[in-house]
C-alpha cells in the first residue's frame, strides 16, 4: 500500500469512529415533532425554521456559537429546499424509471429524467427569462423541421435515428424540451413524449439546503438523484463572484488521499485542497452514516462554514427514485 492510501485509510477509520461516537439526532427531532403537535397557536414560519435548524445542528453536533459568513440572515424560502417542478409526461417507453430531478429559484431550469440502461428521457423546463432561451421562438420559426405540439409549433434537432429533441414554447414564458437518447426512432418517441406532457408538479425535497452563504453568493438548484432511495444524492449548488460552491449528501465516502484535518460541523473532518481541474472541499461523515462534502475554488474557512450552516432535513423526500 502507498503513503498516499495509507494516509487515505486512516483519514477515513478515523471518520468513520468518530461518527460512531457521535449523538444520534433522532430522538431529538422527535422531541421536535411531538412539541409541535401540542402547539394551539401557529408561529410564523420563519422562527419555526430557525428552531428547525437550531435543533438540527446540536443533533449534528455543531456548536452553538457559529461564524456568520454573511452580513444578511439566511432566507429560506420554500424554493431554498423544494423546488416545484411543474411538468410531467403521462407517457414514457416500456423500463424507464425516474431518477433524476433538479431546479430551483429564478430562471433556473427544471430537469427529469427517466432511464433504462443507458437510455435515457428528459422533460426540462426553461424561462424565456434566461437569455440563452428568449429568442427560442424565432428558431423555431426560422427551422424547417417543424411538428405541432399541443396545437403550438414545435422544432426537432438531433444528430442522428438514437438522439432527438424536441422544443416547444406551452406559452410566452416557458420552453420545455423532451429529448431522447439511446433508443431507437428517437424523433417519435420524444413526439410521443412531449404530446403527453401536462402542468402537473412535483416536488424535489432532498435531505439538506443551505444555511448562511458567503457574501454575494445565492443559491442555484437542488438537485435529487439515484437509481432508487437507497443510494439517493442531494446536491446543492450556489454561485457569486467569489465562485461557485457544491454541496453534496450521500452514502458514498469521496475521495480522501491528500486530505488533512478539520473540524467540520463540531466534527473531525478532512480537507482536501484544489489540485489541478479539482476542487477544494471539505468532508464529513455524520452520525447518520452519510457524508456531507462542501467543494469549489473558496478558501477552506468558507467551505467549513458553508458545511456548518447546511440545515438537514429528516423526512426527504426519496420515494419516486427509480419509479416510473
């Protein structure tokens, strides 16, 4: 075994005993849920949300004295940890199932995907808001290949019989394609796909959102993905002019060679500094077995401090992964 996965494996042992160790925040969410059943007078959301977070990060074990890293208190709105997405398909081919769902404040668009191997459907939504897509009218006017989508015209692009989009405008602020990859007749299919598309939303309400960012920094999407709930992801991302950061949740332990120690959430962590085209970030593994990584081009203070602020939710909500 080489020093670099020697110092990997004992980074990672060392993790993994102290999460052992460390409180289980269920009994405390618990006592959270039972005391707001006994409530006879509502409270506005927003103090609820701070107990919430309150609450959670002393289960996490995070002190309670904590760096703010931004003048402003945190907003979080409904769209910071379950963006709405408003369309789905009625009609997919025969073993796709879902396992893909992203979107977010703003103009950021709306993802699904389905897939069956490495086939794959999307259903994405975009704003006519977004400058990339505010004069998809007229490239749609200015195409040949034209078809009529919910009485509305519509464009199909692709570069070969496996690969197919079709783009569409449902009304004068939204532009959704259903694009196909992988299968056979792929410009029927996705015809097929977009015909059955109806305004029916869905949530996406992964297993954290963001707390206080640094300064300038807002948040992007939340992204939810895996094959079925129990090999579920959340990512969070969010950029500013200080850069870009990602903060992801799930069962798989990162990449750790190279790594040095930090404290992360009230718990022993690693860093690992950028190196070439990767990241920086830093890395947790807390009480529920999970790991929690914050990564980006920011100084390793504000990646901590981003960990520290994420605010975890105990009901995601993972059931349609790999549901059709």
């Amino acid at each position: 075994m080489t020093p670099s996965n020697e110092t990997e494996t004992l980074v990672r042992d060392s993790l993994e005993r102290l999460a052992e160790q460390a409180p289980d925040g269920n009994e405390v969410l618990n006592a959270l849920a039972r005391a707001r059943q006994r409530q006879h007078r509502r409270r506005p959301r927003l103090a609820l949300a701070a107990v919430a977070a309150a609450v959670i990060a002393v289960a996490a074990g995070v002190p309670l004295v904590v760096t703010t890293v931004t003048d402003a208190p945190a907003q979080l709105t409904p769209a910071a940890g379950r963006p709405v997405l408003a369309y789905t398909p009625g009609w997919l081919p025969d073993g796709f199932t879902e396992q893909y769902r992203s979107g977010g404040p703003g103009n950021t668009a709306q993802v699904r995907q389905w897939q069956s191997g490495a086939s794959r459907v999307e259903v994405a939504a975009h704003s006519t808001a977004d400058p990339e897509w505010a004069q998809t009218a007229l490239r749609i006017s200015a195409l040949k290949d034209q078809v009529v989508v919910h009485g509305r015209v519509a464009m199909v692009t692709g570069p070969s019989d496996t690969i197919a989009t079709l783009t569409w405008m449902p009304d004068d602020r939204h532009v959704l394609t259903a694009r196909v990859e992988g299968v056979p007749d792929a410009r029927t299919v996705a015809e097929q796909v977009a015909d059955s598309v109806t305004q029916e939303p869905v949530l996406v309400r992964g297993e954290a959102r963001f707390g206080p960012l640094p300064a300038g920094m807002r948040e992007e999407a939340t992204t939810v993905r895996g094959s079925d709930s129990d090999n579920a992801t959340t990512m969070l991302d969010a950029s500013g002019p200080s850069g870009k950061v990602r903060v992801t949740i799930g069962s798989g332990s990162p990449a750790l060679g190279g790594s040095g120690p930090v404290q992360v959430r009230g718990l022993s962590g690693a860093f690992v500094p950028a190196s070439g085209p990767a990241d920086a970030q830093v890395t947790v593994r807390l009480s529920s077995g999970r790991w929690l990584t914050a990564s980006g081009r920011l100084p390793r203070e504000q990646l901590v401090a981003v960990a520290d602020g994420i605010v975890l939710d105990s009901a995601p909500d993972y059931a349609w992964l790999g549901t059709r």
